[in-house]
C-alpha cells in the first residue's frame, strides 16, 4: 500500500533533478492539454467471508484488463508568479472476459475447472483540483507542493457461472477528498521544449468513501515541445492506483486496481 512517503520520495526527486535541466521555468497563465491515454491495467480481487461459523480466503490473482484508448484532459492556471491551480480528469470504461487456464480453489471444498469463464465490467473516473504552491521558483526551474481535492468514481461486477457456483456480484467505490501532492516543472531557454513531472495521493480516510479504506496514488511525466507560444504537442506516461477495502456484516471485499499508460495531445497556452 503506498503512503505518505511516496509523496515525500518525489519532493526528494524533484529537488535532485533541479541541476539537470538548465531551463527557463514557464510563464503562461492558462495551460489546457486535450489528448489521450493508452490504458493498460490489472486489478487483484481478495476477500473472507464468515460462512456458518467457519472462514473462507479468496483471492483472483491478477486480471489484466484490455487496451484501450480513452481521452484525457488537463489545465493549468497561474494567478501569480508561486500560485497556480491544477485540474485534470480520466475516465476509464470497459467489460472484459477472463478464461482460466488452472483450476481455481475458492475453497469451502470448492474447485472451479480449467476452462471457467469470468466476466467483468469496470468504469473508473477520477478528477481533482488542487492548490499549487512554487516552494522555489527561479529563471530555470520551479518546484511545487499541492493540496486540494479529488473525486474518485469506481465501478465494478463480476459474473461467473459454473455449475457448481454461480456468482453475479457488484461493487461501487464513489466520494471525494483531500489530496496532497509534488510537482517539478521545467521549460529550455527558447520555450519550446517542456518537462514536467507530478505525484500525488489521497487516503480515502481522509474523505467519504463509505466503508471503503485505503489509498489512491498517481503519478505522471510529461515532455511538451511548442510550435508558438501558445500552440504545441506533449507525450507522456500516466499512472494510477487504488488499494482498497470494504468490511461488510459477515465478508470483507478487497481490490488493487491500477492504470498506467502511454499519453499524447495537444496544448494550447495563453
């Protein structure tokens, strides 16, 4: 499960990578980047359940999900020379189909045959706002810490029919909260080339998950070449993950869930 220190890692980072880049910090007011993300993921789904008296452990394993292209949105708003406002927004939807090669032991004396069929749909949406304050901002480079908020929308069933069990189950994660982060933004002398790279985390204690515990961490990279000053492309790599668990009457349902992935798209800056 990853925590604070994941965050304070990336603040480690940023300051080390200040030498490397002997740049000019940006100057824009409004950035907007409009492209897309190639998904890639996997979840792990875990659990017990109390069953008259006696305790039963499952575990899926992983479950890769399918490739997709999914569009990807986010801006920039500086309102002086340390402060900034970030916003970003992902959506993620797909149904997948899983046949396992090995028998699966569910236990309770229960094996599924090699051959089971398991189906699953997923809908992740994740957006935030968030503060951001240049704890160094100079003619070459600018370091950022962030705090505001996130919202967060999960999804999920899964459906399985042997003859021996048959399952058909759904699970909804939805809510907001505080979410704390690290940014380190560069920019060459001639303004046309672009680096920035961000952290960021939330613990869904800290808001209203319901009966969900856990943690939401991101991190990304972006590398940005301009054509004007206020038109260029960027590419980059996204990531995301969820770690989270439910605690219901007689069963606990837990899931990791990750997306990563390849982006690209264009900016508009003014």
């Amino acid at each position: 499960m990853i925590r604070l220190p994941f965050v304070a890692s990336m603040s480690v980072l940023t300051l080390g990578i200040l030498v490397a880049f002997p740049v000019r910090a940006d100057d824009d007011q409004f950035v907007l980047r409009l492209g897309a993300i190639q998904v890639d993921g996997d979840t792990h789904i875990n659990g017990a359940v109390d069953f008259s008296g006696d305790a039963y452990n499952y575990s899926s394993g992983a479950l890769g999900f399918d490739k997709h292209i999914v569009p990807r949105v986010e801006g920039v708003f500086r309102f002086s020379e340390r402060n900034r406002l970030l916003f970003n927004y992902f959506s993620y939807d797909n149904d997948d189909r899983y046949v396992f090669d090995d028998e699966i032991d569910v236990g309770g004396g229960v094996v599924l045959p090699a051959g089971t069929t398991i189906e699953t749909k997923t809908r992740f949406d994740l957006g935030n706002l968030v503060y951001d304050f240049a704890l160094i901002q100079t003619p070459t480079v600018s370091v950022g810490v962030q705090i505001g908020a996130a919202w967060a929308n999960l999804e999920g069933s899964v459906r399985l029919d042997d003859e021996l069990v048959h399952l058909d189950s759904s699970e909804s994660l939805n809510g907001a909260a505080p979410m704390i982060g690290a940014r380190l933004s560069t920019m060459s002398e001639d303004r046309r080339w672009g680096f920035t790279l961000q952290a960021q985390y939330l613990s869904t204690r800290w808001g209203n998950f319901d009966k969900y515990s856990g943690d939401i961490s991101r991190a990304n990279a972006l590398v940005e070449y301009r054509f004007t000053n206020n038109f260029g492309v960027n590419a980059g790599y996204d990531w995301f993950r969820i770690d989270a668990n439910r605690n219901r009457s007689n069963d606990t349902l837990g899931f990791d869930l990750s997306f990563k992935g390849p982006t690209a798209g264009v900016t508009l800056a003014f």
